[in-house]
C-alpha cells in the first residue's frame, strides 16, 4: 500500500470514547500495513470559520498547517462525535478550514478525491450513527470516496477495558472499516 491515511478525532474531551475507539480503527489500519499519521485538532487553534475573518486576513496560519497535513495525505480516518444528533463543532470548523481555496488551490482540492473512513460512539443507542449520516452527506458534496463499511458503537462507556474493545463483534466491525479503508485505498493508489 502506497497511500497516506490522515486520522483524527472530532472530540477535543480528554479521555473522549470516540479518541478510544479511533485508536482501535488506526491499531487496525496499522496491522494490515498502512501509513497513518494521526493529528489532535486541539494543536491547530483554528478560529471559528468566517468568510469575512478570510477576506480581511487570509487563511489563519494554524489552518495552512492543518491544510498542509491534508495536501500530504491520500485517506482520511476519522472518529465522528456526535453533539445533539450532529457533527461536531471542532470536526465542522478542521473541514471548513481545509476546504477552502488557496493560491493557486481551488475550492475543496485538498478534500475531493480523498478516501474517507469513519468510526463512531456513544453513550446511548444509536452509536453517533446520526453524526455519520451528516458527515458521509458533506463527504458526498465536497466528492470523497467513502468507505462504505463503518461502525457505530452504543453504549461505548462501558464497551471498553482500558483500551480494548470488550465485545469481538464490536472489533471485527472495526477490522471491515480497516480493510475497505487499506484495500480501496491500495486499490486507487495503484491506478496512479
């Protein structure tokens, strides 16, 4: 596999389900060969998007780094948080940023075309599966390749011993996001 995958997480909490739950997804990838760079959202300080703060100062400095982390990258990995049945803030605004036109850059270059794979939990029943409905409809618009296989885990605060899924379906799920991330991506990298 010749691909880079870009992973985070859409919670900033610490000890966050959805950060455990990713680290299984990126153990995953890893094991069957891929090149992960995983990033905290937390580091890049980006303002909250605003076409007028753009116009008047340009892209803010912590968003370039942000997107020169998406340029390098073929794939990305992501741990959906849900907050009251959506996407998080955090997640929204890294993809807002990253999607913005820059030089000689159009308008979602550094998005379209990427591969993109997510994880969920929660607390309640429906895994962050809502979340995922928003965010695979944004992946759609800005021209992504989704991995069709995901996973939603309910009831995630107790899915969990210290950092291993208790549940081998939960982890065997996991292991479908992990293999149609790596074998699409190794597929499209291969074409190139």
């Amino acid at each position: 596999m010749t691909g880079k995958i870009l992973s985070f997480a859409g919670s900033s909490r610490r000890g966050s389900l959805t950060r455990k739950l990713l680290d299984v997804a990126i153990g995953a990838c890893r094991a069957r060969g891929a090149d992960i760079t995983d990033i905290d959202l937390r580091g890049y300080d980006l303002p909250i998007y605003d076409g007028d703060l753009e116009l008047a100062h340009g892209i803010p400095a912590s968003a370039l780094r942000l997107r020169a982390e998406f340029r390098r990258h073929d794939a990305l990995l992501i741990g959906v948080t849900e907050y009251n049945g959506g996407v998080t803030p955090l997640l929204k605004n890294a993809l807002d940023w990253a999607s913005r036109p820059h030089g000689d850059e159009p308008n979602l270059s550094l998005i379209r075309g990427k591969v993109a794979a997510m994880v969920s939990c929660s607390a309640g029943a429906m895994g962050g599966s809502r979340a995922q409905a928003h965010l695979r409809q944004s992946f759609q618009v800005m021209g992504c390749l989704l991995v069709p296989e995901t996973v939603t885990l309910p009831f995630a605060e107790t899915a969990f011993e210290g950092a291993v899924l208790k549940d081998p379906l939960a982890g065997r799920f996991v292991d479908m996001v992990a293999d149609g991330l790596v074998t699409l991506l190794g597929r499209l990298s291969a074409g190139r």
